[in-house]
C-alpha cells in the first residue's frame, strides 16, 4: 500500500432472521466493494416457563463471534473495522429497566394472544388505529403484545420499549433509541411524522412505558462500548449506525417511490407491495388488508403481509419427523418442479391460521377443502400447491396494487431466500404477467451495508452501492403470458 492510500474499511451488517441469522462482512478499497457471509447461526423459538421466547443472549453470543472474525480480519490486512449495522424482523421487542437492564423472556411474536385485535377494539377501532398508524390490526403486532403485558400484570411502569435491533445497538453501544423502519411495525408510529403517536400510545394503554426517541435510518447511534471493542477484539471502539432496522425496509432499499414495480420480499414471510413518496391511508387500502411500513429516506413500503417459505420449511419439518419425506426443501421444491402434474389447489396463504408451528400440511389440506378444491394428494403435490399458491398471492397484490394506487406496475423484484426458488419465481412471472428481476438472496444484509456505506460516506446513495455490488445471483425470468393460477406445467417445466 502506498504512503497516500487508504486502508481498506469493513462494514459488518448483522442481519437476524426468524430462522437464521449471519453476520455478512462488506470490505471497501480503491477497487471496489466485496461482501462476503463470515457467521450464520441457527435462530428459533424457545419455551421459558411456558412462554415462547427468542433466546437473545445466544443470539447475541452469536452475533460477537462473527463480529469477532470480521475484527479479526481486519486487524490481520491491517485494514480498519469501520462500521456495524443491524436489521431483523419486525414487531418483537425487548424491556429494559429503570436501569437498563433487559428483562428476560423477549416474547415470540407466534405466541401472540389471538384475541388481542378483538379485545382492544373498544379502546380503538381497527378503523381508526388504521387511519391513525396505517397498520392493520393483527395479533403479532407490538401493540397488542404490549398491551397483553400490561393486562397480565408483567410491567411495573417505566419499561423501555426496544424492538430487536434497537435492542441490539443497545448491548453494542449502551444507547437507546428507534430507528423509524423498525418501529414502523409496532401501529404506535404516526406514518406522517415518522414519530410515536401520543394518541395511539394512550387508546392502547401503554402509558407506563418509555419510547426512546426515533431516529432515521443511517443515523450514527454510538461507538461499541469497551466492553464490546474487547470482547470483539477490534483495536479501536467501532461505529455503530441504525440502518434500515427492520429486514424488509433493508431488504428494499434499492426501491423507487413512484408505485410501479411491484417488490416482493421472500423469506419466512412474504412481503410484497410497492414503494410510495407517503402513506396510504384509505378505507380501501385498510380493507385490502395493507399495511404502510417506513422504508429509508422518508418512503412508505405499502405491503400486504403473507406466510412465505415458512409455510415450506414447517411441512418439510413435519414430513421428516413422520419419516415421510427427507427435510431438504430445495430438493423437495426441484422435484415438485420436474414431475408432471395435476393442477395445483390454491390456499389463502394470509390465513391466520397458518402462522403458528404445527401440523401444516393437514392446516393446508383443510383449507383446500373448505375452498372446495381436493387437498394435495402427497408431499410433492403440497409442495406445489404452496408454491402456486404463493405466486397466485403475488399475482393478485399486483392487480390490488394497481388499483389501490392507480399506478400501473411495469416489473416484479423478488428478493430474499424465495428468490432461490426457481418455480416460484418463473410461475409469479407467469401469473402477473410481469418481468420479474430475481435476487439478491441476502437482500436484507445487502440492504444494510448499503445504508452504512452511504451513512460512513463512502457512497453517495444506496442505489449506487448496489451498482459496486458483485450481485452474481441476479436474474431476470420473463413472462409467457398470464395464466390461470391452477394451471400446471409440463413435464420439461414450460406452461
């Protein structure tokens, strides 16, 4: 390296999923900027006292052993660790104490009281919590769950309110706050302002707790703590920024306000909408069941919420414990692709009833039957069928989409791990009618390098930190036409 060249940075984006988590490491320098995975780790529900629950402190271990090879490193090219940043899914939180002490047990959304949305709605509407936040009343939202906390005696008064990666940047740096994508997903945020609503707060009744401030994304929230700084074993505190928290808004920071490409985020859930320049607050759009999310700079994500590969993931789980099939998804979906068959019943993938662990093929196969279709005969015929019932969900946003913003959509982006998932992505081309540009898998990761990048000043924009990106899994699946959603393909995978 010369006298006047800069040392190589790297970036850290930690980005926690509902299945998995991994530690991603971008390293910038005069030639460019390569990103690379350096830790995944396993996440899922535990049970504590009965009550399902993340395990944080393990997924936090998790996160410093991989935050440690990023240090480790760097320190070894002599390159600086110049950045962390952390995305995960939305809604879950954690409370801290008046001293700031994380309280155990960080609930699981999927042990949310169903009745939540039913009981509060004397202390709000579901109208008037929709014009209010833009989020449509559902069981898993942090709302409710808090307010489950308070009627069930478990808060004293005074509890900070942090959702995961606000949680995390606290045990990095020490600091509170909420960066406004992630606490977009709680329905306690004004979609105007991008602040806590003092209205909702108080129709919820969740008065006695404390909301640190709000801030945007690619905001600098602190230094690691020396605590951390030793723990990771960097030489020197490490910046850590708020990016884009929430995994969806990260996963689309690429996207466009104007409402004409339809974005599909696939992963254990499924998220798909459009970008807007502002909320939208209609009775149709509340109907519609969408929701209006925060992305970064001050867009709006208006998306409808759907079950995703989780839906795949949990048959598959349930086939291998009765010794029914192998519990390899990517090899069941390649063989539901090449085997000739009949047209696939379709299943309301919104269904509530779909949302929590258990025997999901008999859930899918009753539902097929109350719609008055046969259920699948086998595993490989339930693998299609929640495949084609995936892109028929795609297909139809799409037509809400364009009818709720009277903006006519012109692609289809999928990303995230649903992005690998060929058939979907060549039947969600076919049904819509659409291109549909595939990829990056690990848009969520991406996403949060790209907001630090811009954040640290090394990139004016996050759509020009995606044009420096080697994205090798990115492709483009053109339409044959639009379909039927029940029609199968052939033998050789052609409609």
């Amino acid at each position: 390296m010369s006298e006047s060249a800069q040392p190589a940075r790297y970036f850290a984006a930690v980005d926690l999923g509902a299945s998995s988590g991994r530690v991603v490491a971008a390293r910038v320098d005069d030639g460019g900027i390569r990103a690379a995975e350096v830790h995944r780790f396993g996440n899922g529900p535990v049970l504590l006292d009965g009550v399902l629950c993340w395990a944080v402190e393990r997924l936090f271990e998790e996160t410093v052993r991989g935050l440690t090879i990023v240090a480790e490193t760097a320190q070894a090219e002599g390159a600086v660790f110049a950045g962390i940043g952390v995305d995960s899914w939305g809604v879950d939180y954690g409370l801290l104490d008046l001293n700031g002490n994380l309280l155990t047990g960080v609930k699981h959304h999927r042990g949310a009281d169903p009745n939540g949305p039913a009981d509060a709605e004397q202390a709000i509407s579901a109208v008037n919590a929709y014009r209010m936040s833009g989020i449509p009343p559902q069981a898993i939202n942090t709302s409710y769950q808090l307010r489950s906390d308070v009627r069930a005696g478990a808060v004293r008064g005074g509890e900070q309110v942090l959702l995961i990666p606000d949680l995390w940047v606290h045990f990095l740096t020490g600091v509170a706050g909420a960066e406004r994508t992630i606490a977009s997903t709680t329905q306690l945020i004004d979609p105007r302002t991008g602040d806590w609503s003092p209205q909702l707060i108080e129709a919820f009744g969740l008065g006695n707790f404390a909301f640190p401030p709000t801030a945007d994304s690619g905001t600098f929230a602190g230094y690691t703590t020396s605590e951390i700084t030793a723990r990771i074993g960097a030489s020197r505190p490490v910046p850590v920024y708020r990016v884009a928290g929430h995994d969806t808004a990260s996963a689309l920071a690429f996207a466009v306000p104007d409402g004409a490409e339809l974005l599909i985020s696939s992963g254990s859930w499924s998220l798909a909408g459009v970008c807007l320049s502002e909320p939208l607050l209609s009775e149709d759009a509340r109907v519609a069941g969408y929701t209006n999310e925060a992305g970064i700079g001050g867009s709006t994500l208006l998306l409808r919420n759907l079950a995703g590969m989780w839906l795949l993931t949990e048959c598959t789980r349930v086939w291998a414990e009765r010794g029914e099939a192998e519990p390899d998804v990517v090899r069941l979906v390649r063989q539901a692709s090449s085997e000739p068959a009949d047209p696939a019943p379709i299943f309301d993938v919104s269904d509530p009833r779909l949302l929590e662990p258990g025997d999901m093929p008999a859930r899918i196969a009753a539902l097929c039957r109350e719609s008055g279709q046969y259920p699948p005969p086998d595993v490989l015929g339930t693998v299609r069928s929640i495949i084609e019932s995936l892109a028929a969900a795609y297909a139809e946003t799409a037509r809400v989409c364009e009818r709720l913003t009277g903006v006519p959509l012109t692609s289809v982006r999928i990303v995230g791990g649903g992005s690998r998932n060929d058939l979907l992505c060549r039947r969600t081309a076919e049904l819509t009618g659409l291109p549909v540009t595939v990829g990056p898998a690990e848009a969520s990761a991406l996403g949060n390098l790209a907001v630090q990048l811009v954040a640290a000043g090394e990139m004016t924009s996050t759509s020009a930190v995606y044009d420096r990106f080697e994205l090798e899994d990115v492709a483009v699946r053109m339409p044959r036409g639009r379909y039927p959603a029940a029609v199968a393909l052939s033998k050789d995978g052609r409609s």
